[in-house]
C-alpha cells in the first residue's frame, strides 16, 4: 500500500474513484460505511480476517473485499476493522437514552457524548472553491474511520456575500457539504457574520507581506533568550509557530522565498505583532461593501474610550438601523441564513443537523473587549468596555435620562483602565469600593450586559423562524472567560458584556433567553484546569464551566462544548471526559453534554501520538460516563486501529501540511 502513488492511496482508501486533474470527489449513492467505533473490540487469539457471506459460508482472502459496497472504506481496512469485531449484540432498553437535542422532537441515540471537529477556518478559498480538496477528502474519511460523529465548519458572510448585497455565492460550501455527505459525517454550520482572524486559535490571522516578516526578523534577531519563530506550512498558508527550539531565522528566510504574500503568527496570549491595517490584517474581512459603508460612517463598528475602531463584528448599536444599504445588519443575518436555508434544504436535518449563529467577534455572544490586533489586548489583561460608538452612546443618554440621571448618559466609566491592567491598578474594578459595585456601575453594567442579551434575542428569534421544522438544532457560542475569575468584580467577563461578579450570576440570563428560543448554550474552554493557568491572574476555568453548567441545568438549556486552545494531550482529553459528565456535585443523573467539537482539524492532529491519542478520546467520549469499560482496554483497541489506518492517516497529514 504504501509503494501506491498518493492519488492512487486516496483513491483506494475512499472507496471511490478520485479524478486526480480536477480533484472533484465522485458522486455516488451513499452506501453505509464501517466505522471503528462500531467494531472495535479487543482482538481475540490468532483471529483470522474472514468475511461472511450471505450464504453462511466463510472465504478467508487477504485482503477480503469488503461484504457490501462500503463507501469510504479500503477493502483491507474494513477486513482489518472486522478483525476487530465480535457478534454485536442488540442494545438493552438501559444502553438507549432519549435526549432532546434539537429544537424540535427528541432524538434517540446511543448515550455518550458525539465528537464534532472544527474544519479549519480557510477550508474555503477567497475563490469560493474548496482549499486543498484532496486533503480534505482525506481527512475527512480519517475522522469518519475514527468514530468523530461529525465536523463543524463556518460558512464566512464576508465570503459568500462577498460582493454585493444578496448576492450570495455557495460554491466551495456546496462541496464540502456534499464531501461531508459522502463521508457520512454531520455538520454544524456556523453562521459566520465576524471576520476572519485576530482571535485566539484563528488559522486565519496576520497576512503578512515580505517587509513585515523582514522587519519582525531583525527585531527578534536582537532579542537575548527571546521566543523564535519557525515558519510551518499548512491549508496553503504560512503560520508562524512559537518554539524555543529553535536558534536561527532560517525558516523565515526560507518561508519569505516560498510565499512572500501570506504569512501568519499565532500565539494565544502574548503575540508579538507588526501593525497592519483592517484588509491587509483581515484575511476573510466582512463583505465588501460592508466594509465600504463602515469607511462612511466608522461609528459602525465598535469603539472604545480611546476612539479605537474594532473592525470584526458591526456594532450591536446598529442592529436595527437601515444602514446597509437600506437595510439593517440583523435583515442582512435574516436574509443570509434564509438564503442558506434555501439553497442546502435537502441536507437540512440529514447531514447539516446544526445551525450555530455568530453573534459577535469569533462568532461569539460578546462584545470585542480583548482583540488581540496590533498587541492591542494580552493575556491576561481585563479589557475594555466597547460602547463609545455614536449609536451605542445615544442609546447610553436614553438609558440615563430614563431613571432621572442624565449624568450618567454621556460616557461609559472613566476609571476603569486599560485593555492590559488588572482589577487592582483600577478604581472602577477594584475590590474594595469599586464602581462596578455601586449605584452608577450597577446602572452602567446592566444596560451594557442588557444590550448583548438583546442582541442575541433579536438574531435568535430570526433565526429559529428560519430554520423551525427543518430538523436542525440552533446553538450560541459564549466565550470562557476564565481570567480573574477568581477576584470580585470578573473585570474581563464585564467588559466582554457579561454582568456577571462575586454576588451576580451572569450566565443565567444568557441560558433563560437561548431556553426562550429552544437553543443549545455552547460553551469554551472546556479543557482548561484551574492550576494549569497562571494563579497571580486568579484563573480558574474550572470554576466558571460548573457555573455555566448550573444556569444551564436550571434553564433547561442544553449544554455543548469546545476546548479554546489547541490540546493533544491525555491530561486535556481527561478533563474534557470530566467536564462532559456534568457531574457537578457529584449529582448529575444521566445528564451529559449533547455534544463536543474539538478544535481543530490540522496536520498535527494526525501526527502519530496526538491520532493515536485522539482516537482513544473519541472512544471514551461515545461509550458516555456510566460505561463500565476499562480505559485501558480502550486505549488498546484505539492502538490496534491506529495501526491499520495509519496509511490513511499518514496521507491527510502529509496532504494537509503540502
């Protein structure tokens, strides 16, 4: 197998015949597909692979075609798959759950907790065709093979309505909605109305041109025991990967002769990085002209104190005005996903079983109070309030005058710092006798947290009209805002709009309205460990996520989740198992997350270890927490099947990283 050509392997390997030239993946019927999570068991004593025939005779080949037309399966794989398997017996009345996860009738499945894996961000080109086709057509029959139950991907407005109003173009998400098909893996479709880099885990983030990566060279270069960057290639873009290893700039170099056009730095908390304006720094922007009327009028786009701009998300203080091109940005979102709705109905309820809806920056129901452009914001800075727009400061004076205090109308606190302080260096966050405590802050907070609520609400209720009775689910993402968790006043939940402190809870109203509309809470940072994060900043992830999954459980909302951070380590997946469970209190019934997405598809993930890993995760994840089976055991069923796919493997990794 290994001696076949690469178009060759991807060709045998997914069943089905690949057109090398074109790269389009053929379009046969579905046919079920042999999934390891379905046949993996321990191997018994010099097991032969056999196939049995309808007839009730045994051929022993090698390699054995497989039983029935297998789509995405290699004859030799489905044997080895088999190899693996004893005599399924029926599921008993106890091993069957009923959970409602989806907006409308419950759904029976298998108790556990599915496995999504996020796409990554330019899995579309800005030529609306599929990026890295091959690739993708690879790694999506690896993640299938693996027992991942499905993939997320964003569906970019700055790409689909790229270039003029309602003039919508769906290509290369045709493609990969159908390649998904093919492969029998779901979708969560994800809304997408921010744009495209500048938070943490982005792939999308820093196209930088030849001079930038010349000058960021000379200034690392006189930096004593400093971080170097090594330049790695992947999805057709150049990312820029901290690493202490290495002593020279010769990946630079290198990378600058390769592709002096796309470059990118990624760091999730301390980047060091070059300014750059909104086009050159977005790499998927909003739509053109979007951002046109945004140049007319920059009170369109959120603002702090200082009279920053934050180009990533327009401005909630405009949801309802006409002025984008005579209609309005929540109209713009309605008539987006009406359009989406229109064009992939068939897929509705079948393939694409979830509609996740942007509300903000990294499609996130916040307000952009720590943007990482141009070093603006760094880990673990509280942020800065974004309410300094003409609309939003209009709506400000309104509020003010309302309860007979116009004083307060005219700007947002003065004493609160800057992006990088920390509760402490000011007045309005402090613990003792800070702002955010007393009647003005009280005031203040309310409307600003108030605002965001509202905002969800109006995006939500379009959206649930939209897609009633087509068989998806709708989810929000809310972002884990885990630093000072542990102080009084959250400084950097408020500032991101959650009015959430010591004595407040500010989840609950979030989870009350999504239970208002039948949606799903999705939450981050579900990986993080109290200790593993810097103490002095009072970080406690762990706190935050039992939080959340109280005001959940309270609203009747279901709970899903996503690690914030790249993890491929067996300390992140035990946490994500724990923090799945819902077991809070040591009390949580049969009570589970409705689902997880790991972030993210790349060419690391299929690196021997981290797969092997990977695989045994998804396994513990499906068999749910009241599954009496031995890890370990588990652990060497994923190192068997590790093995007989590793071709396969080997190929999306080699196919992603070229």
């Amino acid at each position: 197998v290994m001696a076949m050509s690469l178009p060759n392997q991807i060709g045998a390997i997914s069943g089905s015949p690949i057109a090398v030239e074109s790269g389009t993946v053929s379009g046969e019927p579905r046919a079920a597909t042999v999934n390891a999570s379905a046949v993996w068991r321990s191997p018994a004593a010099n097991l032969r692979c056999a196939v049995q025939k309808h007839g009730g005779e045994i051929d022993r080949i090698s390699p054995s075609p497989p039983m029935s037309p297998v789509r995405g399966m290699r004859p030799d794989l489905a044997v080895a798959c088999q190899a693996f398997a004893v005599e399924m017996e029926a599921p008993t009345a106890e091993e069957v759950v009923v959970r409602e996860h989806a907006t409308g009738a419950a759904r029976h499945r298998e108790k556990g907790v599915p496995v999504y894996v996020m796409m990554p961000l330019d899995s579309v080109t800005a030529g609306n065709g599929v990026n890295r086709r091959k690739a993708m057509n690879a790694s999506l029959q690896a993640l299938k093979s693996a027992g991942v139950e499905g993939v997320m991907m964003d569906v970019w407005w700055g790409l689909v309505e790229r270039e003029a109003p309602g003039v919508y173009n769906w290509g290369g998400y045709a493609e990969l909605l159908e390649m998904a098909k093919k492969h029998g893996l779901k979708v969560q479709a994800v809304m997408s109305f921010h744009q495209c880099g500048g938070n943490v885990g982005d792939s999308c983030t820093w196209a930088l041109g030849t001079k930038s990566i010349s000058k960021l060279a000379h200034e690392k270069s006189r930096a004593k025991n400093h971080q170097i960057l090594q330049i790695f290639s992947s999805f057709n873009l150049q990312y820029v990967k901290w690493s202490r290893k290495v002593n020279s700039l010769n990946g630079i170099k290198m990378a600058r002769k390769q592709n002096d056009h796309r470059h990118q730095l990624r760091h999730p908390h301390n980047p060091v990085r070059p300014k750059c304006d909104r086009q050159e720094y977005a790499l998927i922007p909003l739509p053109k002209w979007v951002v046109e009327e945004m140049d007319k009028d920059p009170d369109l786009a959120y603002t702090d104190q200082w009279g920053r701009r934050n180009y990533e998300y327009l401005s909630l203080g405009v949801d309802m005005l006409p002025v984008l091109k005579g209609r309005t940005p929540v109209q713009c979102y309605s008539d987006y996903m009406r359009a989406f709705k229109e064009k992939f109905e068939h897929l509705l309820g079948d393939t694409i079983v979830e509609i996740q809806v942007g509300m903000g920056p990294a499609g996130e129901l916040r307000y952009p109070s720590y943007p990482e452009q141009n070093g603006t914001w760094r880990f673990p800075g509280i942020g800065a309030f974004q309410c300094y727009d003409k609309y939003m400061i209009s709506s400000l004076k309104a509020a003010a005058e309302a309860i007979g205090k116009p004083e307060w109308g005219s700007t947002g606190p003065t004493d609160a710092g800057n992006y990088n302080n920390w509760p402490e260096d000011t007045n309005f966050f402090r613990k003792e006798g800070g702002g955010w405590n007393g009647p003005y802050g009280e005031f203040f907070l309310s409307w600003y947290s108030q605002l965001l609520l509202d905002h969800g609400e109006r995006i939500l209720s379009s959206a649930k009209a939209i897609f009633e009775n087509t068989g998806v689910k709708i989810s929000v993402k809310v972002a884990g805002i885990h630093w000072h968790y542990g102080s009084r006043s959250h400084a950097p939940e408020l500032t991101a709009g959650y009015y959430n402190t010591r004595f407040r809870d500010g989840y609950l109203p979030i989870a009350q309205m999504l239970a208002r509309h039948g949606a799903i809470f999705n939450f981050t940072c579900i990986e993080m460990r109290d200790h593993e994060q810097p103490q002095d900043a009072l970080c406690a992830p762990e706190k935050l996520v039992k939080q959340v999954a109280l005001a959940t459980r309270e609203a009747q909302v279901p709970l899903a989740g996503e690690n914030a951070l790249p993890r491929y380590d067996d300390y992140a997946h035990e946490q994500i198992l724990r923090a799945s469970s819902l077991n809070i209190d040591g009390n949580s019934g049969e009570e589970e997350m409705c689902a997880f997405t790991y972030l993210r598809m790349n060419p690391d993930l299929f690196q021997a270890d981290n797969w092997r890993r990977f695989v045994s995760f998804v396994k513990k994840m499906k068999e749910g927490k009241d599954a009496n089976r031995c890890w370990e055991q588990v652990e060497r069923e994923a190192e068997h099947f590790v093995q007989v796919t590793q071709p396969l493997v080997q190929e999306a990794a080699v196919a992603l990283m070229h």
